[in-house]
C-alpha cells in the first residue's frame, strides 16, 4: 500500500494495511521548530520547516511562488518525515490579491506604520513590539474595485497555464506514484472577507455592506473556478482544505442563515467542482466550536474538518456519534503533548473509538506548541504509529 492509497483508505472508511496514515496537522510553529534545534534537531530540518508566508514577498526571485506556492512544502515534508510521520505534500494557493511587498508607510519618533504582507496598515508603538491594526485593506466598494484591478493584473502576470504547470507539475509523478499525499490549502469566503476589512468591519457589513461582500465572494469564486482548477485538474489533491476560521470558544460567529448565504451559497457552486477536477476530500479549517454550523457545512458538501479544537469543546467522540459520516484530520489536545507519556497515553485513549471508526487522521488539534519537548513529541509520535495500528478496526 503506497503512502497515497494509505492516506485514502484512512479517510474514506477503509481498513487500511498494517496501520492509518500518520501525519500531522498542520505545518509547524516556528518557536517550536527552533526549541527542537536546540534540543537536537539538525538545523537544516528545523529551518527548512518554514511557515507558508515565510520569504514569499518582497525581493524573492521566484515571484510566482508568493501565489503558486508550492517550494515552500518541501522543507515541511523533509522535516515530517525526519520525525517520523507519512509524507504529506502541502501546498498552497493564494488569490491574487492577497501578496503585497512589506514596506514602512510612516516612521516617527512615536510609532511606526507598515504595509504587511496581506496589504493592511499596522502600527507598532514606541518601545513596544506589538503591532495593532491601523488601517483595513478595504472599507468601501472603490477600495475593493481598485484592489480588483490589480489583482486582474497579478492573474494575468503570475497564473498564466505555463506557470501553474512550472509550480505543481513537479509533483505530480511522485504523487501518482504514490510516494506522497497532497493536501492543498486555500482561503475560504468567510475568512478573505475579513482579512480585507479587519474583524469587526466584517460583522457589520453582513448586514450593512451585503453587495459587496457578495461581490468580494464572486470574485473569488471566479478565480477558483478558472486558475484553481486548472491545479486540480494536474495534481488531484488527496485534500483541499477550506481555512475560515468562523468560530470562537463560545461558538460561531454567524447565524447558520448567514452561514448559508454568504459561505454555504458558494461551497455548493465550487465543491461539486472540485470533485469532477479530481479532489478527493474536502475539508474545513476552522478552530473554535462550529458544531451548530456542522450540518450546514454538510449540505454544502464538506466532507470533514480539521483540527478539531478541543479546547473550545470540540469533543469528536461526541460529533461522530452525532454525525457518522462526517471526516476529521486533528483532535488529538496539543497541550497534553508536553505534560509527557502518561498525558499523552490518556489523550489517545479518548480519541481511540474515533480510530477505530475509520474516517480520521489522528494529529495535534492545531500546531504543537513550543511548551512540547523533543523527546516528548518523538514519544507522541511512537505512539501514534502504534495506535494507527487500530485505524479501521470498527469498521464492517
């Protein structure tokens, strides 16, 4: 069994050979891959696990990459395989309108104000190193329409047929051949919307501004259905995920009606999409508690979610029962990761009937903390290997 039909037969209800796919989450947190260095891990393993946004922007040669990016997994899969997981290829694609170079906008004695890397103005205080919003990509409909015009321009520059084979192509005979999964990682309607207004702007314009936010949302779809399935059609990702990021500790943060008209209402026009391209499944990033929004996110074809926060109450023993057919990659509490082996034993013991059920990949419930040692996170990982073991076990 390749580490391709692995991953497959562990999320689509199958039994797999030998054991379930093991990887991780999502790609590491920088603190943490810098506590592994000190700690013994080759610095060229830790460092090439570099977050998405890292060296993308700014004076880099290769500046398709900043949207067709792709380079930027292997150092993430170098580093995973190193520990121990399945190689997991990740990759991503990024609107064209969502890269601008860093740059300082305004420079006094008592603050600084920068141009980020999404656009958005940010002010840092004097003496202080945290940086706060200032000023929104957009907050008018003459905003959006100049950004839109230039990210016509980015479309035309970087996302031409030639350069999206140049970026994913390389992978597909690795990944035909089974050496690795695929997961590819794109922005959702709920998520662009507000980067580009700044949180609160966001909430009132569902009521206030609902054109453009449908506009906004239109836009993306039309990117998604001509650029992005052109990726789907070349490599056929084992997963597509969805980042949105829609709920809160004390759960959602819209209504499912609002859920359904301004998320769900696009999910259905691109999903069924993404299956006839070739995507296997299609999944949701979202922290927090979204369990009111779960079967809205079903009726609009979601096939699972991911990480599964358990400290926002996310219980997947629970959802599962709940919901039988629903999908999930994450859940395991990553901060029993650092109290050592008798936490991290008791951690896979609750999350064991969801195993052994089938449709889930096991993996800490977002990035593993930096609090985690090396040696704890290498018993972790040991341990995962063995119970995935079970993976399927249930299943008739």
């Amino acid at each position: 069994m390749t580490n391709r039909e692995r991953e497959q037969a562990t999320l689509n209800f199958k039994r797999p050979e030998g054991r379930g796919t093991v990887a991780e989450t999502f790609y590491p947190w920088v603190l943490t891959t810098n506590r592994f260095k000190e700690e013994g891990m080759p610095a060229e393993i830790a460092d090439g696990a570099k977050d998405i946004t890292n060296n993308i922007v700014g004076n880099k040669a290769n500046q398709t990459e900043k949207y067709l990016a792709v380079e930027w997994g292997q150092g993430v899969m170098e580093y995973e395989t190193y520990l121990g997981f399945d190689p997991v290829r990740r990759i991503h694609f990024v609107l064209p309108f969502r890269r601008f170079e860093e740059k300082i906008v305004e420079e006094t004695d008592e603050h600084i104000i920068k141009q980020d890397i999404y656009g958005r103005q940010v002010i840092r205080n004097a003496g202080s190193d945290l940086e706060l919003d200032y000023k929104p990509v957009i907050e008018t409909q003459e905003d959006w329409d100049r950004l839109k015009e230039h990210a016509d321009k980015e479309l035309e520059e970087y996302f031409t047929d030639e350069q999206i084979e140049a970026a994913y192509g390389p992978l597909v005979e690795g990944h035909e051949r089974g050496d690795y999964s695929v997961r590819l990682n794109i922005e959702g309607f709920f998520w662009v919307p507000r980067e580009l207004m700044g949180i609160e702007a966001h909430m009132f314009a569902f009521y206030d501004k609902p054109e453009l936010m449908h506009d906004i949302n239109e836009y993306i779809l039309k990117v998604y259905q001509t650029k992005l399935l052109k990726v789907i059609d070349l490599i056929r990702p084992d997963v597509v995920y969805f980042m949105e990021d829609l709920s809160g500790k004390n759960g959602s943060m819209v209504s499912p009606d609002c859920f359904d008209e301004f998320v769900g209402a696009y999910y259905k026009r691109l999903i069924p999409l993404f299956k006839e391209h070739g995507a296997g499944n299609v999944f949701v990033d979202t922290d927090g508690d979204f369990a009111q929004l779960i079967p809205n996110f079903m009726a609009a074809g979601v096939d699972g979610f991911l990480p599964m926060d358990v400290n926002a109450g996310m219980d997947i023993v629970a959802v599962r029962e709940q919901f039988p057919t629903l999908k999930f990659i994450g859940s395991f509490n990553k901060l029993e990761i650092a109290k050592g082996p008798e936490a991290i034993d008791r951690e896979f013991e609750r999350i064991l009937p969801v195993i052994r059920g089938g449709g889930y990949i096991p993996g800490a419930d977002h990035q593993v903390a930096p609090s985690a040692s090396l040696s704890d996170y290498k018993y972790y990982i040991s341990k995962l290997k063995e119970i995935m073991k079970q993976a399927g076990a249930d299943l008739q």
